[in-house]
C-alpha cells in the first residue's frame, strides 16, 4: 500500500531562504532511498513563506526506513527555528 504525506511549513518572514534550503536539502536526500517515489516541494507564490512539501513512499516498511535516517532527524531537530507554526503533517494510504 502506497503511502502520501503532505506537509505545509510556515517560516518565519526573515527565514524563508532558510526553510527553503533545509527542505531542499531533505529532498534531495529523500529522492535517494529506493522506496521513494517522489518528494516535490511547492513554495507559494505571494512570498508569504509558505512551502508544501508532497512525498510519496512506496510502503509502510519504506517510509519506517526513511523516519530512521539520520538526515531526517537532523532536519526536525534544526526546521523548528525558522517556522513560524509547526509544520502540519497530513499521511494518506493509497
């Protein structure tokens, strides 16, 4: 079973770029493991600072593996600075 997640983070005004260069960063690491499908990230617009990120994992097994990696506990432990909410985390099962 296919699993989404979408997550919205809100920087602060000053820390856009840096919210921006986080998530980048976990995405290009995300898009390594073999149970990823995809890990996009959609900024809006109107610069208010608001990024979307939408990952897709192939199975519950693959996204277990992934919440254990190093990287992704690096960016929860650095992203909560720089937001303005914490993030809101949506999972869907396909």
């Amino acid at each position: 079973m296919k699993i989404a997640i979408t997550a919205i983070f809100r920087s602060k005004d000053e820390c856009s770029a840096k919210v921006n260069q986080l998530i980048q960063k976990l995405a290009h690491q995300s898009l390594q493991e073999a149970a990823c499908l995809r890990y996009e990230l959609h900024e809006t617009n109107d610069d208010k600072g608001i990024f979307i990120l939408w990952e897709e994992w192939r199975d519950n097994k693959g996204l277990a593996f992934h919440n254990q990696q190093p990287y992704l506990q690096d960016f929860k432990e650095k992203i909560d600075a720089y937001l303005e909410s914490p993030a809101e985390v949506f999972l869907h099962r396909k």
